[in-house]
C-alpha cells in the first residue's frame, strides 16, 4: 500500500540506502546479490502463496542466507502482507513523504 511504501522509504533513507537502491529493490533487484536473492525468495513467496520450490530454498541458501534469516525473510513477508492490507482497508493518513506505488506490469 502506499502508507507502507512511504514508509519504509523514508526508514530506508534513515538506514542509509539511495533512493536508486530502493527503486530496484522495489523491483525485486538489488545491487548486492544476497539482498537480490532475499528479493527473489520473497517474490516467489508471495506468488505461490507460500509454497516456494526446493529450487528456490536452494537458490537462497546458496546465496549465502541461513536458515534463521530464511524464517526471518517469510516472516517479513508475511508481516508486509498485513500491513498492506490494513493500510488499503483503514486508508490511513500517510505521515512521511509521500511516495507513489509502482505501476502494475
């Protein structure tokens, strides 16, 4: 939703991310390839409702993930989806800078 984009690119700022970098990780890319694979791991939860492939539990561990920041990355994941939710049910008053969603393919 667009109060969670808005804030976790302000947060991102905070941590020290460029805005480029959190362009493409909006994308599902990034710069460094552990956090790309983190990415990817993530998008494929998110399409297959949480039934990822063995292929895709390899291809994130040999990223270098462990099993913990795994459990972490779902965790994440199924966080966002609650929070997007909420957001789009209650339309929350967006409280950080503004940023617009990305346009659906």
């Amino acid at each position: 939703c667009q109060y969670c984009v808005s804030a976790h690119t302000a947060i991102g700022r905070k941590a020290g991310l460029d805005s480029q970098e959190m362009l493409a990780n909006r994308m599902g890319r990034s710069s460094d390839a552990k956090a790309e694979a983190a990415l990817a791991f993530a998008r494929a939860l998110v399409e297959h409702a949480g039934q990822v492939s063995k292929a895709e539990f390899d291809a994130v561990r040999a990223a270098g993930h462990s099993d913990g920041e795994i459990i972490e990355i779902i965790t994440h994941v199924a966080m966002n989806i609650f929070t997007n939710l909420l957001g789009k049910a209650t339309q929350i008053e967006i409280d950080f800078p503004e940023i617009q969603l990305n346009k659906a393919a």
